[in-house]
C-alpha cells in the first residue's frame, strides 16, 4: 500500500504542473475541461468456477463477481489521468481455496476477495513518444513473459515507469521500470504474497520489416526482494535476466511465429541455472475455420526450469494451469488448436501433450474447449472447459475445471 500512496498523491501536482504554461485565469476551465470531457466506464463480470482434482475429497465451487470503476481524463497540454478501482466478492457458493480464505480442503480457485485500486497513473503524449508514471497495465506481445493475467477476477497490474518512443514509423522501442507487481493474490497477503517488490526492467523493441511481418527483440531484467514469512521459491528465487527474439510473420494462407529466449539467474536468486525457452507455431484458415499447430519447449538448467512469472500464465500450456511453475526437468508443449463459428457463437478446440524436456517423463495431456457469444457491444457470456488427463500420478493429478463468465461493460 506504501507504492499506491504514493502513486496517487503525485498524480494532482503532476496535473497541475502540466497546465503551469496556461494563463492564470485559464487554468480552472482547462482543468474542469479536462475531468468534464472525460471518460467514465463501469465493468461487472460474474464468474462460477467448478474445480474436480484427485486427491481432494471435494469440488471447489466459486461463485464470484467482479466490480471496476474507471474514470480518466480529457488530454489536458498532452497530459491525461487515469484511476480504476476493483472489487472482488464472493456471491453466493465459496466453496474454494482462494489462496488467502484458509480454505485449504478444496482445490485452489485464486480469485481472493477484496478492493483494490488496478489503476492509477498520469501519461504524457507527444510527437513520437509516451510516458506513463503510477500502477498500470503492461502487456507485451503475446504476454509470454510480461502480461495482466487478465483472465483471473484481480489483474495484475505494475507500479512503475513506463516509455514508448517510435523514432520513425517502423520502430517502436518499450522500456519500463518497475518497483513493485500488484499480483492476482492480493489484495491481501496469503499463501502468496500480494506483492513483488524490486527493481525490475522491461524492454522491448518491435520492427516492421513489412506491415506483415515484424521481428522483436527482449530482455526482461527481474531482481524481486525477500519478503519475511515468504520461501526464497515465492520471492527472490523469481529474479532472472532473460533475452530473446521473436517473428511474427503473415504469408498469403498462413502465419508464422518463432521465438527464443535464454534465462539465467539473477539478484538475491538462491538459484544457479542457465535454460532456454524455443517456439515454433504455424497458423492457417480453410474456410473460416482457424487451425494452429504449435511446439513450445521451456528447457531447464542443473535442474531448474526456464520460468516466466510475470506472464499471463492461463494463455499458455492448457486452461487447466497444471504447470504455473516449470518443472525442474522443463517441459515441452506439443498443441493443435481448431476454432471457428456457429452464427454468432465462437467456439475454439485446443489438444495438449506434455512431455518433459530434460527426461522421459510423460506429464499428461489437455482437452480445452470455449464457446464465446458476444450478444453485443456491451454483455458477452462464454462456457469454458478444461480437462487434464495425467500420465505421472506421482507429480500431477488428474483435474477437470468448468467456467461459466457473464460480462457486462458500460
């Protein structure tokens, strides 16, 4: 809470310091302007989660809504402000580990009750160029490595400095940095910290060779503190520096994205490994139908694995979050993906096979299924099904997980 204090009580002198050109009798209508003209949105979603995992006697049953308020202003001298506030509550069914309730008899469903500012930053706009200072949202590509996870009821937001600078049309160059991760636990301490601190840099640059296709490089330098009551496993241990590129190209019936990055530890990391992440995927449509092929390996070093924890985990290596933390043998992620439509429903097909990378180890696989009806431009509901079938009972349990979201924006 000491990060948002002081995040929001900068953002008035910053304000005012972005009208300190403006005449004096100007400045109260430039102002009112500038909060009048703005925007105001309200968002509910209402989520039911069903979790059946082997080794628990019983389902966990959520039943939980989220509330966000988000107000920002008109541009005021290229300057504009933003506040969003989250609330998280159980309504209903909360028959469930929410990671910070103490329910620990039924599967983990990590959507913890609670308020909580998601956003608060000022932004700077001119010619080529943004800045933005205060917690906000930070994605980056297909965020593999840097995401929200906005999939879970809390987002995970950034406190922090963030630049874009695109010197000429085709470059863009992304730089942040950041002291402290609003995660999805909070916002309360639980069996995770609510929050990372540290002293975290993000950088990214993106150049369009052609409109279709563009090569990005990375390199993500974490170094997160200790926290007391914390496992170096759940803190420090998630510092690393990691460097990489990425393609993503379109072709005439087909696309293709390529990517490759290496980790080593870094910080206070109690850790000592070098590993290595690959990705190969390959996308075509026939006929309105959408089919994607995809191999991703996260490799392992003496026995640690290559770890992405500030990603947007739920994207990637099946719904059903079975490897939220790389095992120490790595892993390798073989998948087909199908979608398409049915009027206007949109419905997609994804099958998973694990395996690990550094031994003969078969994990399991994955059946995820999700129909998608945005009914219009303000109310959408989608069904989710994620079935996870082990090949290693002594590491993963079997574990099917069922979602039903309403959302509705205005």
């Amino acid at each position: 809470m000491k990060h948002l204090a002081s995040t929001c009580s900068i953002l008035p002198l910053l304000l005012c310091a972005a009208g300190a050109a403006q005449a004096q009798d100007s400045w109260g209508d430039q102002l009112s302007r500038a909060v009048t003209e703005g925007k105001a949105s309200v968002d509910f979603r209402y989520r039911y989660e069903n979790v059946d995992q082997d080794g628990f006697d019983d389902d966990a049953d959520a039943s939980t809504l989220r509330s966000r308020l988000t107000l920002e202003t008109a541009p005021l001298n290229g300057f504009t402000a933003l506040l969003e506030v989250d609330d998280v509550s159980s309504i209903g069914v909360d028959d469930y580990n929410s990671t910070e309730n103490g329910k620990g008899e039924y599967p983990v469903v990590a959507d913890p009750e609670g308020t909580d500012v998601n956003q608060a930053w000022l932004k700077y706009t001119g010619t080529g160029f943004d800045g933005t200072y205060g917690r906000q949202r930070i994605l980056h590509g297909s965020q593999r490595f840097i995401g929200g996870v906005g999939w879970r009821q809390n987002e995970q937001t950034y406190d922090g400095f963030r630049a874009h600078w695109s010197p000429i049309e085709i470059l863009t160059v992304d730089a942040s940095y950041v002291y402290n991760v609003n995660r999805i636990f909070g916002p309360d301490d639980g069996a995770n910290p609510s929050d990372l601190e540290g002293d975290n840099y993000f950088l990214r640059a993106d150049y369009k060779i052609t409109p279709d296709h563009t090569i990005s490089a990375f390199g993500y330098l974490l170094d997160f503190d200790s926290q007391n009551g914390y496992a170096a496993g759940k803190t420090v241990n998630n510092s690393s520096d990691t460097y990489g590129v990425e393609y993503q190209g379109k072709f005439d019936w087909f696309s293709v994205a390529l990517s490759w990055a290496d980790q080593s530890d870094a910080g206070d990391s109690q850790l000592d490994y070098d590993a290595q992440y690959y990705l190969v995927e390959l996308g075509a449509t026939f006929q309105a139908v959408n089919v994607t092929v995809g191999y991703e390996v996260l490799g392992t070093g003496d026995g640690v694995g290559f770890s992405t924890p500030l990603a947007t985990l739920h994207k990637f290596q099946g719904w059903a979050d079975m490897f939220l933390a790389t095992p120490g043998d790595g892993i390798e992620d073989t998948y087909l993906s199908i979608g398409g439509s049915a009027g206007p429903v949109n419905l997609q097909a994804v099958y998973h096979d694990f395996q690990a990378e550094d031994s003969n180890a078969d994990f399991g696989t994955e059946l995820d299924l999700v129909a998608t009806w945005p009914i219009n431009k303000q109310f959408s509901v989608q069904a989710k099904y994620a079935a996870f079938d082990t090949d290693n009972r002594l590491r993963y349990a079997d574990t099917d997980k069922a979602w039903v979201t309403l959302q509705l924006k205005l």
